[in-house]
C-alpha cells in the first residue's frame, strides 16, 4: 500500500464501543444542558475553536443539520507536534437533530493527517426505549494507523490516553450543567412540537457538540456560533484510538437487559472497575454472542470471566467461552442445581461446605481434604458422581456472587476456597484419586475460569509437596498466584487467617469460636464400594444423561436418524453443534421404513471404532426420487457452527435427518491445486466430523403456542435454520462465519 508515495504497511484498525449511558432526564432538558458548553467550556480545555462550514433546516423545522470544523489542541509531546508540523488537530463533524423524533446523530473523521491517520466515530443521542423521560447516549469509534513517521504505537497511545479521559469526564459535564440549570429555576423544557416556530431547544447546531460523555468534535453544538464541538472531536479522537466503533443499535444493546444494564452506572456497580478498552471488549463479545447465538445469553459476568482470563484478548476469550458454552449444553449444567441431588454417601462422607464469607464479601468454601477419604468415595461413587458434585459446587458459588453483590452493593465475582490439609498422609496419593482429582480440575479450569479469588491451605504436611509437584501443572499460572499456603500453625499469627476472614466466623476446628456445619468425614465403609463394573455403568450413566447424543462422521459414512410421523401437520425440530469437521444436514422422506442398520464387525465401511455412534439408514440400492425424496435444501454446516431449525412436514411416513461428511471442492482442470490446499484437504479428509444433536416432534398446535412470532404455519416454509458459532470454534473462524444464516425451503 502506498500513501503520498510512501509505502506504508496498514496495522489492525483499532475499534471501541461504548456501553449504552443514560441520563436520567428529558431528551430536551439534556440537549439544554449540552448547549451551555459552548461557546466555552472551562471543563474541555483542548477545546480550540470551530466555525460552522454548512447548516440547513428542513422546511417544517423538524431536522436540522449542521457541519463544523473544529480544532483541537492535542495533548501529544512537542517532539511530535514538531515532526508532524501542526499546533491543532482538526475534525470535521457532521450532525442531525430530529426535534420530531427527538434523536442527534453525530458523525465525525479527522482532516488532519487524514491519508496517515483514519478515525471515524459515530454518536447518538435518544429517548431512553421504556422510559420517556430518560435520555440515552452510545458512543462508537475506531482508528486506524496506516503510518505516522515511524511513531504509530506513540499515537495510539496519546489517542488511548486522551479517549479515556473525556469518557470519564463526560457524563460530569452534562450533569454539571443539568445541576447549573437546576439551580436557575430551569427543570423543563417543553418539547417540539410543529407548531412550534421556534424550537425551545437553541438552533440544531449547538447540538452537534460533543457527546457529554465523550466529548468529541462530533458532539452536538448548541448553536451555529458556538465552538464545542471541537472539544468533543478530540475525546473521539481519543475514544476512537482506543479502538472501536461497530455501531450496536440501541434495540439491540437494550433485549433482555435489566434498564440499569444501560447505564455505566451499572458496570461500576456489578462488574467492578473497567478500563475503556476492557468495556468494549465486553460489549463487543456480547453483541457477538446476540447476533449469533439465537438461545440463551450469559451473563455479563460470565462473558467477564472468560475475557479476564485471557487478559482480554478477544479471539482466545471467545473461543474458550464457547467451548464452555457447548459443554454447559451438551451436559445441561445450567439445570445442574435443580436436578443434582448429592447421594447419602456424599452427604454424610464429602467433608466440604459453605460457610458465611470472608472480609471481603466473598463466599467462603471449606474443604477439609485431610479429613475426606476419597479413596472410598470413587469406589462407592466413580469418577463421574464426584464430578457432578463439584460442578453443583462451582454453581452454587456463582449464584452465592450474584446474591452477595447484591447484599455489599460491590461486585463480588469469584469466591474463597479454604482447605484444611490437618490430616493428610500418603492413602490420599491413591493413583485413582489423584487421576479423579486431576480430571475435576481440568474441567474447572476450563469452564470457572476466573471464579476463585483466594485459596487458603492451612496445615500443610510434609507430604503436601508431593500432592503438590502432582496438581499444579494443571493449574493456571493466575491461578497459581492465588494460593496462600500455612504450614504447621503459621496461620494463626499475624498475616494469617484473621488477615482475610472475620475472626468471628473462624471455624472451631481451627481454633475459632463459630460452629462449622461441614462434616467431619471419616471412612466409607467398605460395604458401600461398588464393583468396577457397576461403577463403569453408573459413569456411562451420567455421561449420557442429556438431551444430547452425539454421533461421527466419516466420509462414505454418514449419520442418518429416522422420525415416523403419523400426523401429516406435525413439526420436526432440530438443534445441533458441529464439534470438529465441516458437515452437509439433509432431510429425506420416504413411505416405508428404512430397515435398521446391520451389525457389521468390521464397522461400517471397513472403519473399527468401538463405541462410536454412527448408523447408516438409506440402503444403497435406493433411487432419490424414487424410494425418497429430498424434502430441505442441503444446509453446509462448518466446524463451531451450531445450527437450530424446523421442518413442517407435508406427508405422513418417514422423515430421515441426515450429517454427511462435506466433501472438499473438486479442483478445476484448468487451474492445478496449490500445495497448501492438496495439504488441507488431505488433513480434512484423515478425520472424521462430530456431531452434538437433539431433535424433538411437535404438533402443529403446540408449535404454534411455542413459536407465536411464526407468521403462518399453514405454509410448507421451514423456518430459518439459525447458525451460531458456539460449539468449539477454531482459530480460523471469522465472525461472517457466524453471521450467516441458510434458509432452508421445502419443497
């Protein structure tokens, strides 16, 4: 790429969304507020000046438009300003103020250095959606650095630096003046109305200054004369260097959420302190999560989690979060509480529990490891039993945060583990317990990430370092950072317990004087083991106790499910993760019944893969069109998709849901392969697809309660088979791969 004859290699462009702010005041009574910031604003002291290049006025008076050049005086190193040759940063800022509708649009991109430096940000100001007499404000902008005299990570920096301080200021500007105007007498202003020859607000132009909580040259001004604007454009300049603008609609930034979500408010108060970057990474990965995912949303907090624990990097933050989203469903986690009840065994022998919280509001968790003899516990229970039970732990913790944030009035995301290793000896360094004991962390590492504050090890033996030098590697190395460890009686002095944990609630086993209801433990006796056999069907057990099943896919090998239907109305609904491979979905009907699959010792095709779920249906010496016929279009499905549909079915008889393997184009004779794809084609074709799917048939009657938003069930069009990317992604996946949807039409 070549710019003013330079050659230049462009860098990623830097984008950031705001999270959605609100006033709580009139649309009016804010742009009012916002017109006092000019002509002068001893709050925007980078505000140069701006002279007004163009302004019209619609002929009802209704819209009104203005654009503006603004200058602003950037707050960048004098070296610099002398090496780029300018005093003043200049921005052209375009706006429009719907008096009727009650919304100012902002637009802005810099002129300065515009063939080196690109930075465009976008505004609005609107009518709070359940609230009329709130107002909203959401902010996005983005930057993008194709060469600045070998000083590109210094701009970006200066832009970050800037950006984030006219955010924090923004807000206390308009309500700066919102309590000016109070104290003057002035707590409303009427609305427009087309009667009105002249709007109680002052001329659209002095509303495109500055954003209050962004203060950029695209803000609104509150008159043509007035200069605020510029101000504005240099806190966009900042805001948009700092990275971001994929502008979310207000509707869509506001389903589902509870009306303080809209504030920044709201982050302070339930998800604690975010740098401007942190915030729109969160909002971004939301918004992903909306437009892909057409079930369920996580929580602010749960998406936090994951971004914490990749330090915020977008691209490894989304990937392990939707692994954990598929596992979450594949093993219906969500429903773990309401459905998991611990067995006699583990009431009476687990010697963990809750108790009260630690001097920082967090739960607190108990273990008494030392005590617990977690040989008899696999042999009564399994693997699977044990960690079903520390999953059900894990939730409980998650909904002790959200309950106690709500009690301190502080974000409290992750809780206090304490466990009491007063007791433990070498039958503790069983393989088995220890292999159990490394499966349960391996799981809790990849779906809890960031849910453990602090874990305090109290009365550490001397064969602690052996269990140790065995568990850490598979701890995270943050996690690692939170191990406090006492040995002997240290935790009793200074720096010790008392330093973390009010002293009235220290358990009485460790020499305090609160009763801990945490049981004592003890030996499983014998009586109560199982069988290895029995214990291996109690595992399977609970592995396939979902919704669920999941199948392979080879090529030559497909996956076929057969659905009889006597009532020609009903509807065959399908939800399905892609978990590895690209796979094709088809759906055939035929009048007879396939026969079922014959047992092959060799596998189907030759393939020997015990315990793989994979039947074949549709006998070979059937003709398409014949003995069946196809019924949907074939949907391509790629690796991390999931995919939910309906099909309305015409006819009474048998419906086939078929995953197919997805053959690889073939080349053209004209044009010879290259190496990297005859590579990935090989790579593709030496693995077999898997499949996570659940199906269910409905009646018409009841699919028209559970689907009122269909618009007529009594036509033979599916519904839009939905795509989200929540099921394993690879690194290769674009978010484009996410935002399609096929429609699949019957014929």
């Amino acid at each position: 790429m070549t710019v003013v004859g330079v050659t230049v290699i462009p860098i990623m462009v830097q984008k950031y969304q705001s999270p959605v702010r609100v006033y709580k005041h009139p649309f009016e009574l804010v742009m009012a507020a916002y017109e006092r910031r000019f002509p002068t604003c001893h709050l925007i002291p980078m505000f140069v000046n701006s002279d007004v290049v163009n302004e019209e006025t619609s002929e009802d008076g209704t819209t009104q438009r203005i654009e503006r050049r603004c200058a602003l005086d950037v707050d960048a190193p004098r070296l610099l300003k002398r090496i780029a040759g300018v005093d003043y940063v200049y921005f052209i800022q375009k706006n429009t103020l719907n008096r009727k509708e009650r919304t100012l649009h902002i637009e802005s991109h810099n002129e300065t250095f515009s063939n080196r430096v690109v930075v465009h940000e976008t505004c609005c100001y609107s009518v709070h959606p359940e609230n009329e007499g709130w107002t909203c404000f959401e902010q996005t902008a983005s930057l993008d650095i194709k060469s600045f005299f070998g000083f590109e990570s210094t701009v970006e920096k200066i832009a970050m630096k800037q950006y984030a301080s006219s955010i924090n200021k923004g807000k206390e500007i308009i309500e700066f003046y919102l309590r000016e105007l109070e104290s003057e007498g002035v707590s409303h202003v009427p609305r427009w109305t087309c009667s009105s020859v002249s709007p109680a607000l002052p001329a659209p132009s002095s509303l495109s200054a500055s954003p209050p909580e962004l203060q950029h040259p695209s803000a609104p001004a509150v008159s043509a004369s007035q200069p605020a604007d510029a101000k504005d454009g240099a806190s966009q300049e900042a805001k948009q260097d700092s990275g971001a603008p994929q502008a979310d609609s207000l509707v869509e930034i506001l389903a589902g959420t509870p009306e303080d979500k809209l504030d920044a408010d709201y982050i302070k108060r339930y998800l604690g302190d975010l740098t401007p970057l942190q915030e729109s990474c969160l909002i971004r990965l939301r918004k992903w999560l909306q437009e892909t995912h057409k079930g369920k949303i996580p929580k602010d907090e749960h998406i936090l989690r994951f971004l914490r624990a990749r330090d915020f990097n977008m691209d490894k933050a989304r990937e392990i979060l939707c692994q954990s989203l598929t596992w979450r469903k594949q093993h219906q986690v969500d429903y773990l509480l309401e459905t998991w009840s611990p067995p006699q065994v583990l009431q009476d022998y687990y010697t963990g529990g809750w108790h009260h919280h630690d001097r920082d509001g967090r739960p607190l968790y108990i273990l008494r490891l030392g005590h617990m003899d977690t040989k008899g516990l696999v042999r009564a229970l399994g693997e699977e039993s044990l960690l079903r039970h520390v999953l059900s732990i894990n939730e409980e913790g998650l909904r002790r945060c959200e309950e106690n944030t709500k009690v301190f009035g502080r974000p409290i995301s992750c809780w206090t583990c304490l466990v009491d290793l007063e007791g433990l000896n070498m039958r503790h360094l069983w393989r088995p317990g220890v292999k159990a004991l490394l499966r349960i962390i391996e799981v809790v590492e990849a779906n809890y990430p960031e849910t453990l504050g602090r874990l305090l090890i109290l009365r550490a033996p001397r064969v602690f370092p052996v269990l140790w030098t065995l568990v850490s590697p598979f701890i995270d190395e943050n996690t690692r950072k939170k191990f406090l460890i006492y040995a002997g009686n240290d935790y009793q002095g200074p720096g010790g317990l008392v330093d973390y944990i009010d002293k009235e609630i220290i358990p009485d086993f460790l020499g305090g004087e609160c009763m801990c209801e945490v049981p004592e433990g003890g030996l499983v006796p014998k009586s109560m083991y199982r069988t290895p056999e029995e214990l291996e069907n109690e595992d399977v057990r609970l592995w396939t106790e979902t919704i669920y099943q999941s199948a392979s896919i080879f090529k030559g090998a497909p996956h076929e499910l057969v659905i009889e239907i006597i009532d020609a109305a009903s509807v065959i609904t399908w939800d399905f993760d892609v978990c590895k491979g690209d796979i094709v979905f088809n759906i055939y009907h035929s009048k007879r019944a396939p026969q079922p699959p014959r047992k092959d010792p060799l596998g189907a095709h030759g393939i020997t893969s015990p315990g793989v779920n994979n039947v074949q249906l549709i006998d070979k010496s059937w003709i398409l069109g014949q003995d069946y016929s196809m019924v949907e279009s074939p949907l391509t499905c790629k690796e991390g998709e999931s995919v939910q549909g309906s099909h309305i079915t015409r006819w009474p008889g048998f419906y086939i849901l078929q995953w197919k393997f997805h053959n690889m184009p073939a080349c053209s004779a004209t044009n010879l392969p290259r190496v990297d794809d005859v590579l990935a084609t090989l790579q593709v074709s030496s693995h077999k697809c898997k499949v996570m799917f659940y199906t269910e048939v409905l009646g018409s009657e009841d699919f028209r309660t559970a689907c009122c938003d269909v618009q007529s069930l009594g036509s033979m069009t599916s519904l839009e088979s939905s795509h989200s990317g929540f099921s394993q992604l690879s690194a290769a996946t674009t978010s484009s791969n996410h935002s399609q949807c096929s429609s699949m039409i019957s014929r």
